[in-house]
C-alpha cells in the first residue's frame, strides 16, 4: 500500500519542478528592415528592453544565447514620418514577452553622403606669451559625412576644437573629435567617418642673441653719467615679427633720476624692455653708474694745494722779515760800539 503513495509523491515532484517559471528583461539592439543605402532612417532606439517569461530553463537559455530578434519593417514605407511597432521573430513560443516601447516613431528621408575638409579652431590666446603657433597638421584632413539630405544641406563647416592647456609652450598632439555645425554654430545630426582625427599644432618661439646699449634715463641735473656693465649680449625670445623689428643691437633703459653718487643697479630686462621682446637671457643685468664726481674732488685737492703754497709763502716772507730786523739790531749795535770807542 506505501509503494503507490511514495510514486504519487515522486511523480508529483516532477511535475512541479518541469512547471516553474522565470522571468528575466533584457536590452537588445533594434534592427531595421529596410533600404538603408537609398534611405536615411532617425528617430528610432538603439537598443529596447523586452521581458520574457516562461519556463526557467527556457528563460535562462533564451537570456544566455539571445537568439532571436526585435526589429522594425520599414520597406513599404515612404519618405516621412511614421509611428511603427517593433516586432520580434525568434523567440520561442512558450516564452510570452513584452516590448518597451512597443512603437516608435521613425523618419525616413533620402540618403546622401558628402566629403567634407575639416578646419580647425582653437584659442591662441592659450599660448604664452612671446609663443605663436605653426602651420596645423590634421589628419586625416576630410571626412566622410553621411544623413538625410537635408541634414547634410544645413552644414556650414565640419570643424575640430582642440582645447588648448593655458600658457602652453610645446606642440599640441593629440585626437580631436569632429564636429559638423550649420550656420547658428548648433550640431546637425550626422554620421562622421572618422568621428575624431589627429591634430598637431607646433608651437614655437623664436630668439636671437643682440648687443645691448646702454642708454641713460631720468631726470638729474648730472649730465656726466656713465654707465658699465660686464654684459655685453643677451639672448632675447619673442615671436618673429618682434625678432624682425629688432637688429643686431637693444636699447637698454637705466634709470638715473635721484642718483647723486657713483651706484650700482640692478635692471630687470623684462621690465627695461617692455612688450620689445617675450624675456630675455639672462633676466637682468648688473650696471654701474658713474656720476662724475670724481673730477670735482681732483679740483678741491688741487685749490687746498694752492693754499697751503700761499700759506708757507707768507710764513717765508715773515721769517725773512724777522731776520731783516735782526740783523738792523744788530747793524745798531755796532754803530754804538765803534763811536764808544
């Protein structure tokens, strides 16, 4: 009697495991069944989501292989816009499902595909100072634009914006993404290929080494300045039109006004120079001012000279004096001993 209830019980177990049910969502690309070489199609998703539901083995194997698909039929329609449901072939037929979305709506327009060169535009206030930028090498230099036909007619330039570091002083290489923009500067929807090119900016500054003159500045009423430095040359550094405007030589300024005595400076080249050049090597140079002076003490020495020659004069003439009365003294006496006698 026990052996038909423990089958029953076996059996339905069995039953049991063979029924339960799963359910799983999964994204799967949209496909199109359509002319895609004569037709330009937008509007539509790339993926949706669908949830199946059905036995776990099934649901797990259908999750696994993804092997069926959900596409939009296209082909009887015309150019314009049409709401269209998506549609599924593959799916096994104990499996129920549910699309999201279930429709969507798409815009079918003729296709056209255009070359277009690529400029470039970046900030060249990102550069330096003194820095100029090269010719800019972009590769590859046109790219293949592909839409509906009227999409393609609202583009006005298919550009790269390389985006500069600030105070940049070495050539720019890198990838760039291309843009293709209508007269507004606004994105027109497109396919690029390549959707990025490589951009090379070289970025350089010039520099020549110059004689350096000295040149007196300032207000002074000394007007016997001289000014030395052991610099000679320096290097200086700047775009070429300032390189051009400058020959073999520089004016350096130095200042002299409230100098009264021989004096040592030390010029800051960038400042001397102003916006002459970008800097310079080295940054600045130590010069020596001579007020002259020393030829009105040269004078003093000489007048006390003179003085003191006067000075021992006067006293030689006084001594001589004293000795001329001396010997009158004695002249006298001798005139009183001779008539004593």
């Amino acid at each position: 009697m026990s052996s038909p209830g423990v089958g029953s019980t076996r059996d339905s177990n069995q039953s049991n495991t063979s029924t339960v049910t799963k359910k799983a969502t999964l994204t799967v690309p949209l496909q199109l069944q359509a002319d895609v070489d004569k037709y330009y199609i937008t509007g539509y998703p790339q993926n949706v989501k669908v949830t199946i539901e059905g036995p776990a083995a099934l649901v797990t194997a259908t999750k696994n292989t993804q092997n069926f698909n959900l596409y939009l039929n296209l082909r009887d329609l015309s150019i314009g816009q049409h709401r269209v449901q998506i549609k599924e072939s593959g799916l096994n037929s104990e499996l129920t499902y549910n699309i999201k979305p279930k429709y969507v709506t798409v815009n079918i327009q003729r296709r056209e595909t255009k070359k277009f060169a690529v400029d470039v535009d970046y900030n060249k206030e990102s550069l330096a100072t003194g820095y100029e930028a090269g010719k800019t090498e972009v590769s590859p230099d046109t790219v293949t634009v592909t839409s509906a036909a009227s999409e393609i007619e609202k583009i006005n330039k298919v550009i790269v914006k390389p985006i500069l570091p600030k105070g940049i002083k070495s050539t720019f290489d890198q990838e760039v993404l291309v843009q293709a923009l209508d007269k507004n500067g606004k994105t027109v929807n497109v396919t690029l290929d390549p959707q990025t090119v490589h951009v090379k900016i070289p970025i350089t500054i010039q520099s020549k080494q110059v004689s350096i003159n000295l040149k007196q500045k300032g207000d002074s009423n000394n007007s016997n300045f001289t000014l030395e430095s052991d610099v000679k040359s320096i290097r200086i550094f700047g775009t070429q039109a300032q390189m051009d405007n400058i020959n073999d030589s520089i004016d350096v300024p130095v200042d002299v006004t409230d100098v009264t005595g021989n004096t040592k400076k030390s010029i800051d080249l960038a400042g001397a120079l102003g916006n002459k050049v970008a800097f310079t090597d080295p940054d600045a140079i130590n010069v020596t001012i001579n007020t002259g002076n020393s030829n009105s003490s040269s004078t003093n020495s000489s007048n006390n000279s003179t003085n003191s020659t006067n000075s021992t004069n006067t006293d030689n003439n006084s001594s001589s004096e004293n000795n001329n009365t001396s010997s009158s003294n004695t002249n006298s006496t001798n005139d009183k001993n001779n008539s004593e006698q």
